[in-house]
C-alpha cells in the first residue's frame, strides 16, 4: 500500500529541438518501505526539506554532468534559483524543477561542431527578416558598421537610419554564408538554450524507475500516533533503524496517559522486552503504517549532513530513582581540637601540631579503609553507580560502613575515588592506583583532592 508521495523524474524530446531534452516531473504515491529501505524521498509539502532544492542543484551543476568540450565555450552555466518563500508562490523545489526544465537541454553526448550543425539547420529553417536583422546588428554593433555590411551585399541599398532596413528584405539579400566565422553569433541564434547537461544526471536523482531519490536509505523517521478516539494520548515516536530493525523511543515528557498509551503500544508492536523504549522489525512498522497506527514524517531529513538522532524526552519520577552522596569529612578547616577528638576516639595519640594531628587522621583512615575494604567491594561489587555533577534535593546516604562513624565519609570518599572510572562510573573491579591509601587520605584531609556531586544507582 502507498502511504506517502514523491516525484516522479523523466527527460522528453524538445519541442523544437528533438535532439535535447528536457526535464519533466510529476507527482506520484510511494509505500513507506520503498521511502526507508531504497531512499525515495517523502514529499511532505512546500519547503518541508530545505536541503531538497540544493540537493537537486547540487547534482545538476556537478562537474560529471556537464560536457567538457561545451564547458570551454560556456555552454554548461550554473544553475540557480532564488531564495525566500512566499505563500502565494511555488515551493523552492518547484522553481528548482521549473529552471531545469527551462535553461537546461539534456544530450547523451553532444560536440561543438554538432552543436554548430544544429544551429545552422534551424536557422535555415527560420531564415526570416528579423533573424536575420538580429543577427546583423549583433555582428556590427554599430550604424556605419552594419550600413557598410549591407552595401558590400548591395552597393544600391539606401540606408541613412535604423529605420531604413525594414524597408529592406533582409532574408532576400543575406545568407547563412554571410555569417561564416562567427561560429557563437550563429549558435547563440539558432539554439535558444545554451546550457548542456548529460541526460545521465537523472539517474543520480532518481532510482531505476524514475522516483526522486539523493540517498541510498533513510535511517530516521518521526511516527506520530493516530488515536482511534479523541482521548487517547497523542505521542510522538523517533525511530531509527539499528541493522535490519527498528528503534522506536517516544517522547512522553511527564504525561501520565502517554506512559501508559506508550506501554501498550510498545506491547503490540515489540520484538523485545522493552516497555517503553522497543525494537521491531520493518514488517511490523509498515504494518503499523498501512493500518493507520502512525503517520510518519521527515523534520530530521537532510541532504546536507549527517542526521542527528532526534531527542526522546521522558521525565522520571524522582521516588523511583535514588540518587545517594557522600557526605563532609574532616580535612584542614577543622579545628585541632576537633581533629584531636576524633583521634580520641580511636586511642590514637592527639600530640603534635595541626599539620601532625592531618598525617595521623590520613594514617588512621588508611587502616579502617583495608579494614573495611570487603565490606565496600561487596557493596559496590552487587551494584554499579554513576556519578552525577550535581545532586539533586532528594540524595541519602550510601547504607554500607555506617560503624566508622567520624572516617565513614572520609573512607567512603577514598573507595569513590579510587574505583571511579572515567571520573563517571564507579565499580569495584576498577581502581585506580595513582596514590596509596595513606596518600589519598593526606590529599583529600588537606584539601588537594575532592569529590563532589552525588551517585545515581544504575545496575
């Protein structure tokens, strides 16, 4: 079944010249399957695809289709339409159709002199008084000049103005001889389009059946949903193709109705176990557009440069994902009889300056930290956890050493850091060996090593 329409591309004899041709078009329906697996483009409307019309002119004005030997004389020019659009006018793509077919003449293979012969036979053809006016007055672009060309024909020709030729039957008194060796005053008159391409440019805009076509498949596709009722969600799908199947990710945003029209229409149509997010086949999205599921549509179509996978939006509920923080620790702000308290706690000896009282904190995290170790990789080990830069309101803290009381965090931060991959995931069978414990316990008490943001439970 044909669900969409394209434009069908062909070249047709010249009215007046058979031996060019000239570009055609019209338009035609095309099934979805043709439009993603073989690249007919999707016609949406006026200057839905702004890359089109360039993509077209593009093609046309390539160096392969011209003919070398006519590209010399001038004969190839550029083809080009205006910019801007206006309701009342016809879509950039259709001028761009409409100055093909107007300035540009198709040949399978075309030389100078052939092109010479050509103009020679229609001039004959139509060898009229004014033909032939045009043609002298362009040969001698002056009064005297051209009074002087004449009179060498017919020493009695009276001729004291412009006026006084058509007194005159020029098309008696001249021939075509008489213009011998101006080869591009007689082409330029007897050919009325002087711009050559080969007539194998369609094929690099068309496929084998002459359907406008710039690439060789389409990857992406927007389907939006067509409720059966007007109170169904309406939702939107961006769909790419992974292999020889079907990505479909809706754009759901915080819409309870759409979460739920989405997970049943996931169900319908799958392949895999995805609830929201899901897999199929090209059968089944064709079916789903034959039977009016979907409409499909191309805002991401570009004929310019590679396509960027559109964004699917969908907000989750704060309450079904945890994200957890490590909470402050001591380090080089802390008062020295703060630190000593906490070194009191573990018997350990509170003698020495500041800086003293920080090396015996590092040293003493260090111990708990290898005391602890197995308790965290079998924590960390069960579940991996990425790290977010920011943390949002809701954070808790990680349930797991919660004895160490005053090193808890300190610990906890040594472990983060030291599995974090990436400066992102954080999984026990990374680690980073770049300090020893002692060291990063030093480090992180004086302020030379941090860790901020917040942890997002991943697997």
């Amino acid at each position: 079944m044909n669900t969409l329409q394209t434009f069908k591309l062909w070249l047709e004899p010249d009215e007046d010249i058979p031996q060019f041709r000239r570009l055609r078009w019209t338009a035609e329906s095309v099934s979805i399957r043709d439009v993603l697996l073989h690249g007919i483009h999707p016609w949406s409307g006026p200057d839905k695809h702004s890359t089109l019309p360039e993509a077209v002119l593009r093609n046309v004005n390539e160096d392969t289709a011209r003919l070398p030997e006519l590209v010399q004389f001038g004969y190839c020019s550029d083809v080009s339409v205006y910019s801007g659009y206006a309701y009342d006018k016809p879509s950039k793509f259709d001028r761009a159709l409409q100055a093909i077919h107007e300035h540009v003449c198709f040949v399978d293979g075309l030389s100078y002199l052939e092109l010479l012969d050509i103009a020679k036979a229609r001039l004959r053809n139509q060898w009229t008084h004014s033909t032939v006016k045009e043609m002298a007055r362009d040969a001698n672009p002056g009064f005297q000049e051209l009074r002087q060309f004449l009179k060498r024909k017919d020493k009695q020709i009276k001729l004291s103005s412009y006026e006084d030729i058509d007194r005159h039957d020029l098309a008696g008194l001249l021939t075509l001889d008489d213009f011998e060796q101006r080869d591009s005053l007689i082409i330029s008159h007897g050919i009325p389009v002087l711009n050559f391409r080969r007539a194998s440019f369609l094929g690099t805009v068309t496929d084998g059946r002459g359907r406008l076509r710039l690439a060789p498949e389409i990857r992406h596709v927007t389907m939006t949903g067509t409720p059966l009722n007007p109170d169904c969600a309406h939702v939107i799908w961006h769909v790419a193709r992974e292999g020889s199947m079907w990505r479909f990710r809706p754009d759901i945003g915080d819409a309870r109705a759409k979460r739920q029209h989405v997970q049943e229409f996931a169900a319908q149509w799958r392949t895999d176990d995805g609830r929201l997010c899901f897999t199929t086949t090209t059968e089944k999205l064709v079916e789903m557009v034959e039977r009016k599921f979907v409409e499909p549509s191309f805002p991401s179509l570009s004929y310019n440069s590679p396509v960027q996978d559109p964004t699917a939006c969908a907000v989750v509920n704060s309450s079904h994902v945890k994200a957890f923080h490590i909470g402050r620790y001591a380090r080089a702000g802390t008062t020295a009889d703060q630190l000593k308290d906490i070194l009191h706690q573990y018997e350990v000896s509170m003698t020495g300056n500041k800086d003293q009282l920080l090396q015996k904190l590092a040293a003493l995290a260090a111990t708990k930290y290898r005391e602890k170790l197995p308790e965290m990789d079998r924590f960390f080990t069960r579940q991996r956890f990425v790290r977010m830069q920011s943390a949002p309101s809701n954070v808790a803290e990680l349930p797991l050493v919660e004895d160490l009381a005053y090193l808890r965090n300190l610990v906890l931060t040594m472990y983060a850091i030291k599995h974090m991959r990436g400066d992102a995931i954080l999984e026990s069978s990374h680690r980073n060996d770049t300090y020893t414990e002692e060291e990063l316990a030093l480090a992180l008490v004086t302020g030379k090593v941090s860790l901020t943001g917040a942890f997002l439970r991943v697997a």
